[in-house]
C-alpha cells in the first residue's frame, strides 16, 4: 500500500498546533507503517523544508516541488489540476493534515483531518487577509465534504463538522493527538539547570505563565487584566507574568493592554521557543493559565499539565474534554473568576500540588504512538 502526506505546513518557520501535529504524527506513522511505502509532498517557492531525520526511512519518498502554494492552490479550485497523487507517482490515499485544497486522481482516496472550526465561531479573530484564506482559498466545507474519511481532534471539532457542516458521522473518526515526550515530564532537567534558565531568563520567584501564539483567539488581554488585579494586593508583589510565543495577527489589543498596565514592568513577553526552553519554562512557572476562546485541541494545557503545573483554562470547545478533571476550567469572559483561580492556585500549596499531580495522570493518555496507529487503520480502511 502507498500513502501521500501533504507535509507542506512544515515549511512554515513558525510553528502552531497544525505544524506541531504533522511533525509529530508523520514520522510515527512511518514507524508503525514499516510495510506501507510513505510518499512525501512539499512544495515551496521560498521556504526549504526541515532536514528531519526520518525523511531518510527506508519506507519513505520525498517529492520535493518548488511551485508557489497559492498557485497550485487556484489551479486546484478552479482547473482540477495538478493531481498530486500523479505528481509523486501515485498513491491509494492521502493524507491531509490541515484543510489545503489540491486535486487528487478518482481512484485516491482522500483522508482531511480537521483541527477546529474556530474561523467559523469567531470571524471577528481572523485579519480579512484570513478570512479570504479560509473562505474563498481554501473552503474547508467543500473540502470536508469531499473527503471519504475525516479525522477530528476532538469530539467537540466532530460536532462542528456534523452541525456547522452537515457531514455524516460515520465519516468522521476523532483521534487524539499526543505531546511530545520533550515537552513533557519524561524529559525532567535538574535542578541546577531551572536554576541556571530562571536565572539567565532573569525570571521573578513566582510568575503565572501564558505559552500560546498571541491572538485575540487566546484571550491574552484577559490575562493581563486579571494580572492587573492581582497585583494590586501587595501579597502578591513578587509575582510577575510571563507570555511565551510568536505573535499572530491582530497581536496588537495585547501589546496596547500591556502598556496600559501598572505592571508592565513585570509582564515578560518572549517570543517562540524551541522545545528545550518551552519545556524549562513550563518547569519553572508557578500557575500555567490558557483562557482561550476556543480550542479543536489544545496542546499547551496538556503539555504543562504533563510537567506538573496547575493548569487554568477555558470551559469551552475541546478544553473541559482534553483536560479532565485535571485542570481548573473557568468562563473566559470572566476576569474575577480568572483572577480568584490564580490566587488559590498561588496560596494553597495543598491545591496546586493536587492539581499538579492530577494533570499528570491526565496528561499520560495522550501519546503519539496510539495517534499514529489509529490514524493508520482510517487510511487504511478509507
């Protein structure tokens, strides 16, 4: 059996939980498929794709092309060509990790994983360059639509694809996605070495943490309002916040928040991080909050809870379903709740160490090995 990937997300130097699940899930499902020949698809006219170790697989072709995405994007919407399983000399199915339209022969069988339907529930968040992206590029419903199998994150995504999108159920499988083990407690640094990053970091005793892409989807304001209220009960005058991540579009409601705040000197913003330091500064935080407005997933809840920090975050979308019982969830409109959580998750240890060890429980079910093995019998079966 043959399968396409379309790796193209790949090529995008900054990462979100779409790049973060097609690098992870790729090379396990070339490992777990050791007699299934794995066809590669990458085409860029600007950006090289990563030197990965597992290109070099036995059971793997990279076909590497250099046509600009957005034209092969229009031929594919509006002339049915190129077909890209031709293109890589042919495949039984391929696979799509995010919604990109491109054309496939009648006899390739087309597997779409779909992440979140958030551009539908919140437009408001999207730069019209986007909105044109989702709506008149890509048109992920057609997409959808068209697909034999569908592979949702979440049951809260499945229930968009059958409620916004109208698709049958019975094509629609949900497959959890994994943390990576080098953001995770798997991968424990000593305590000399959070010493050594707290300090080169010049990081406050005690801070609350935000690892996210700064968009108005993650609700950072809220963060820093909640901050702003906090701090100003002097028990609290040694806590700083610490916002980690590359910034998206319309990052600049945060940016305005920040330098209106009495604290700004202690608001610390960092942009992406590689997985070494993620995981020190997931290791090194007191309160890890996340009060996103929406999630198909979720990667960063887990993976803090994975390194055995109290975790606040929405109870909304996939989130409540992702964390369990593990994590606080909270109305991200509400900043009082936000901020109350905060405090009992800084003053009681008992709490926080609870939390802590809950989170870690919940977080062990998820492992890229069993997403790679489910993901391979709906190809299989597609």
């Amino acid at each position: 059996m043959t399968i396409g990937i379309d790796i193209r997300v790949l090529g995008n130097p900054v990462k979100s939980g779409i790049e973060e699940y097609t690098e992870n899930l790729t090379p396990h499902l070339i490992k777990e498929g050791r007699d299934i020949r794995f066809k590669l698809f990458y085409s860029s006219h600007r950006n090289p794709l990563p030197d990965y170790g597992w290109l070099q697989a036995p059971n793997v072709e990279v076909h590497k092309f250099n046509y600009p995405n957005n034209l092969l994007f229009a031929f594919s919407k509006f002339l049915n060509q190129p077909l890209i399983d031709k293109m890589i000399g042919g495949a039984d199915v391929f696979l799509f990790p995010h919604f990109f339209i491109s054309s496939l022969s009648p006899n390739c069988k087309r597997v779409t994983t779909f992440h979140d339907l958030s551009y539908v529930h919140f437009p408001e968040h999207l730069t019209l360059r986007k909105k044109i992206w989702h709506n008149f590029q890509m048109i992920p419903e057609w997409q959808a639509k068209f697909s034999d199998k569908l592979i949702a994150v979440s049951e809260s995504t499945k229930n968009d694809l059958i409620n916004l999108y109208k698709i049958d159920p019975a094509r629609i499988q949900v497959i959890y996605s994994g943390i990576n083990p080098t953001r995770s407690n798997s991968a424990s640094p000593s305590k000399s070495d959070l010493a050594k990053f707290r300090k080169n970091k010049n990081l406050p005793d005690r801070f609350i943490l935000f690892l996210g892409k700064v968009e108005p989807r993650k609700n950072i304001v809220s963060i820093v309002r909640a901050f702003n209220n906090l701090k100003s009960n002097l028990k609290y005058k040694d806590v700083g916040l610490v916002i980690v991540g590359a910034k998206g579009w319309l990052y600049k409601d945060v940016t305005k928040e920040t330098n209106k705040s009495n604290y700004r000197e202690q608001i610390i913003f960092t942009n992406q991080v590689n997985d070494e330091e993620r995981l020190l500064y997931y290791r090194t935080a007191d309160v890890f909050v996340y009060p996103s407005f929406f999630e198909g997933f979720g990667f960063p809840p887990l993976e803090a809870m994975s390194c055995g920090i109290p975790v606040i975050t929405s109870r909304n979308s996939s989130l409540p379903e992702v964390v369990g019982g593990a994590a606080t969830t909270i109305d991200p409109y509400n900043i009082s709740e936000l901020e109350l959580w905060i405090t009992k998750l800084l003053d009681d240890k008992d709490l926080s160490g609870l939390m802590a060890k809950r989170g870690i429980e919940q977080s062990s079910k998820f492992n890229w090995r069993t997403t790679a093995i489910k993901t391979l019998d709906v190809l299989i079966n597609a």
